[in-house]
C-alpha cells in the first residue's frame, strides 16, 4: 500500500495484468464465420453513435480510471495524448477527490487540456448531488459525465461506504439537472436486466454493463486490506456479455438504456463480441493501462504514449478488417451477426431466458 486510493488502485490493477493471460467470459462467444459474407473493407465505417447525438469515430474507447495524485496524473497525460492523437473517447476517474481538494483538478484536468477536440468524459459516484455533478463537467469541459455504481467494491474497500440507498434517487436528479449525456456504470461486476430497465426509467440513455472477468476490484480492494478477508468475493457479479444476453430478454416495449460494454476487454475480437452482442461500444481499462505503464510499472512518459497509439491504431485497422471477413459495413450491422455461445455463459443466460 501507498497509503494512497489512487495510487494504490492504479499499482494492484497494474499487477493484475502482469498475470499470465486467463480464459475470460468473451471466450464464450462465437462470432459465426460465413464463409461468402465478406464486403469490401473500403466500404466498412467502424465509426458508432450514442443517444444525444454523439458520435465516435471508434468502437471503443479508453475507461475511466484515474487522477488525484502526481502519478495518476502522469498516466492520465499519457493516456489524453494518445486520445487527441487517435480520436478515441476516453474517461477520467472518480472525480470525488476533486470535490474535496480543488487542488488536484490539473490531474483530472490534463485529458481535455492535451486532448482539447476530444470526448471527453468526467467520473463520479452515485452519491453525487446534481451540483457536483455540474461542478465536474463545467472543471472538465466534459462531453458526458459517467456515474459509477460500486456496491460491491465498496463493500471489500477498506474505507468504503455501507450507504447505498440513495443512489437510484441521486441518479435520477443528476440525469435531470446534467447538460450532458449521463453514463451509468459498473466497475466490473455487471448489470442485469433490471438494473439497466431500472436505470432507464430514471432518465438514464446510456449504461456501461462493465462485467467481470478482467480487472477485479474485489481483490484490488481485499489486496489493500490488513486483517479482514474478503477474498471469498472474488468471483462475485456478472460478465459484461451476460448482461448484455440478459437484456436482450426484456419485454420487447421496455425502455432500455443505449448499451456500452466493458470489463476484461484484451483484444479486438473481444470488441467485435461485445458489439454482436448489441453494444454500441466497449470500454477498455486495465489493457490499456497496461501498455501505457510497460512491463515495469510506472514509467507512464513518452513510450507509454507511443504504445497506447500504436495499439489503438491497430486495433482499428483490425477491427476494419474483421467487420469487411464478417460482412458488417458498419457497427449497426455487426449487431446482427450470428453468435455462437458456449460454457458458463449460455448456462447463466439460459437460466434467465435468453437463448
Ligand atoms: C478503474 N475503474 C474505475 N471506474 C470508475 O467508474 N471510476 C474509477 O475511479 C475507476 N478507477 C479505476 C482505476 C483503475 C486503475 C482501473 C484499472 C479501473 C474501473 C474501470 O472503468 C472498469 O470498469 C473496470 O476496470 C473493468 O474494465 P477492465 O479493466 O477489465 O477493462
């Protein structure tokens, strides 16, 4: 331990992607090859748009994380550089440190002053009053304001809150007094079907399912504790595809959120799997982190930049070439691609109905 959240989140999540490579619930799903389906990669417009008129250029972008301290603030310039370079839409972390110390707002700040055409989104809990909210997007010039909702993380954080009550009525008032887009999400535990018609009868358009399966913060947070254990938490939740099998099984005339998915995200084929599945976009974390800091931790400078570019820039053309060999000319189509789903997965979506 550091002694510091920030910094703290940012080193055990770091550790967790130097362990060796492991199945993930993506796994589970097939994408259907058809052998003749094939288009013109030409013709192929990855691009993707969500409810209030915005559109990305690509169909993922880069999750909230971090900020609050020196360090943090180093890894969020290092990622707002590859954003303005690449045009991905990326995330800060909680922005609650902020609301306490005005003084760290240049960590939070960096991903819209490197990076001032991009989209930009700022992060807060689901305590948050409306003012606090509007606080943060004014500080951020932010595009959208992404709320997380983190029972679970929470409950194993050593100095984390009991108090969840009051966050669908907060979510609510938020939504209502927000100017911009409001994106409801986990931080790696899931959502079911009526979280995410819940959150739309709240007022909410997008919701980000982020499921387990890649960073875990049930152990980040058991890894800062000294005395409890929590570890037997470490499965707990849902993946990102069940949530998004899950929701395809509500009542046809069901409001629903736009929905965006994240969670163990290592590829770009995990990013077509999320898509089939009906996201408008995926959400990457602990990968990219991973790139920006390298094999030795925190030397989050130039290279790291360098690194994330190049990834993001391959992950596009690759993400071209496999919408082209599926025959999707854009993100709308890929949706309706057949999916095969295998495992754990199609048990659990089945026993909630969806097939
Ligand atoms: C996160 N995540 C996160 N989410 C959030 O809404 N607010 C936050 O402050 C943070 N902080 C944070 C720090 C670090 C270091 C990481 C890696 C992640 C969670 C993140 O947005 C995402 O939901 C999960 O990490 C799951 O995605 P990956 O990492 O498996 O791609």
């Amino acid at each position: 331990m550091t002694g510091n959240r920030k910094d703290d989140h940012l080193n055990f999540a770091a550790a967790q992607q130097r362990e060796e490579p492991h199945r993930t619930p993506w796994d589970d799903v097939r994408l259907v090859h058809h052998a003749l389906a094939g288009i013109d990669a030409a013709d192929v417009d990855i691009s993707t748009s969500l409810p209030g008129g915005v559109r990305w250029p690509l169909p993922f972008y880069i999750n909230g994380m971090t900020g609050g301290t020196e360090t943090t603030g180093r890894v969020n310039a290092a990622l707002a550089e590859a954003a303005a370079e690449t045009g991905i839409a990326i995330a800060t972390g909680s922005m609650s440190i902020y609301l306490r110390d005005e003084t760290v707002l240049p960590t939070f700040r960096v991903l819209r002053d490197k990076n001032p055409r991009g989209f930009v989104m700022g992060n807060l809990s689901a305590d948050a009053t409306p003012d606090q909210a509007r606080r943060v997007v004014d500080a951020l010039e932010a595009n959208a304001l992404q709320i997380h909702v983190n029972s679970v993380q929470e409950t194993v954080m050593p100095e984390g809150s009991r108090g969840f009550g009051a966050w669908s009525e907060n979510i609510a008032a938020v939504v209502e007094a927000t100017p911009v887009p409001v994106i409801v999400k986990e931080v790696g535990f899931g959502m079911t079907r009526e979280t995410i018609a819940l959150l739309a009868s709240l007022g909410v358009t997008v919701a980000d399912t982020a499921g387990n399966g890649g960073t875990n913060f049930a152990r980040v947070e058991n890894d800062r504790r000294a005395g409890k254990d929590y570890s037997f938490l470490a499965d707990f939740g849902q993946s990102a595809p069940f949530s998004l099998l899950d929701a395809t099984t509500l009542p046809e005339a069901t409001q629903r959120p736009a929905l965006l998915a994240s969670g163990g995200v290592r590829n770009p084929y995990d990013v077509v799997r999320g898509l089939a599945l009906g996201a408008r976009a995926v959400g990457v974390a602990g990968t990219f982190l991973h790139t920006v800091l390298g094999e030795t931790g925190l030397d989050a400078g130039a290279d790291g930049t360098e690194r994330l570019v190049q990834q993001i820039t391959d992950w596009r053309d690759r993400l071209t070439e496999m919408y082209a060999m599926l025959g999707a000319a854009t993100t709308q189509d890929l949706s309706t691609t057949d999916v095969l789903i295998s495992g754990e997965l199609a048990e659990s979506a089945r026993l909630r109905g969806a097939d």
